[in-house]
C-alpha cells in the first residue's frame, strides 16, 4: 500500500521511497496477526464461537530464541484468566504461558512434545499450545487487538 509521502512496505527490511528500494536497518519486523487478540504476557488468542486456541507471540518466542522444550497443561484443566497454563523453555530461559481467558483445557498440542522448535518456526500456526473451552466470552475486553500490540512491543 503506498501512502501519501510516496512510501510503500515491500517487506520486513525493504519499503519503497518515490520508486527506491531502501534497506531497513535491524532486525526485522515481528509478525503481528490482525485477526488475533494479545495480552500484555504475549500470548495470542483466536476466539471461533465457544473455543479459543492461544499461543505465544512471534515477538516473544524472538525474544527466547531457541524454544527446547514446552510443557503443557492436561486436558481438562480448569483456568482462570491469568493462571499459569504451562512453560516454555528455552537455551535462554524458561517463561510461563499465561491463560488469556478463563475457561477448561479441551485440547493441547502434543506435537510440541517431539518438536518444541515448531514455536520458533510458526507461532501462529503448528505452534499453536492450547485450546481452550470459553467460560466467559465477555471476559475479553481487556485484550489487545492488533495495532495496540504493535504499539506494545514498539513497532
């Protein structure tokens, strides 16, 4: 999309001035879903009608590195908005994945057990942890969309 001033993205380390193609120091861009919902934790939550699967950010697996290991919680488990859902643990460190929405463990990603490096590679897709039965949709409010989380992590 060009804007006004003649600019135009052409990827995360090239943007386009008056028909000039222009490297972008540094490392580049997260990427940032807009059908997403963020918490200020990152993690991502996609809502599809009483179910939402959650994950952890591209941003936030950039900062660990080289995801090793991912430890889940078990089916079923009930959690409150802001529990503790699992870790993930990195060759930098370990964090905890926090529930963005209250609800029960109906499904996790038992893939991540053999490949925890999927979280690195796709975030937002196989590397996806859990899903969750909504308690709440309501409960939400106070999720980021898109261009706040952008805003959020500086970009």
């Amino acid at each position: 999309m060009r804007g006004s001033s003649g600019t135009t993205r052409c990827s995360d380390h090239e943007i386009l001035i008056n028909e000039t193609r222009h490297r972008r120091a540094g490392p580049p861009l997260s990427t940032i879903p807009e059908n997403l919902k963020y918490t200020k934790d990152h993690e991502w939550i996609r809502v599809e009608g009483k179910r939402a699967t959650v994950g952890i950010t591209d941003h936030a697996q950039e900062q660990l590195t080289d995801v090793v290991y991912v430890e889940l919680p078990a089916v079923g488990k009930v959690v409150k908005a802001g529990d503790v859902l699992g870790t993930v643990e990195s060759v930098k460190a370990v964090s905890e994945i926090f529930s963005p929405l209250s609800g029960k463990v109906v499904q996790v990603n038992r893939a991540l057990e053999d490949a925890p490096e999927v979280v690195n590679a796709d975030p937002y897709g196989r590397g996806w942890m859990v899903v969750l039965e909504i308690a709440d949709p309501g409960e939400g409010t106070n999720l980021m969309d898109a261009a706040e989380y952008r805003k959020r992590v500086g970009e």
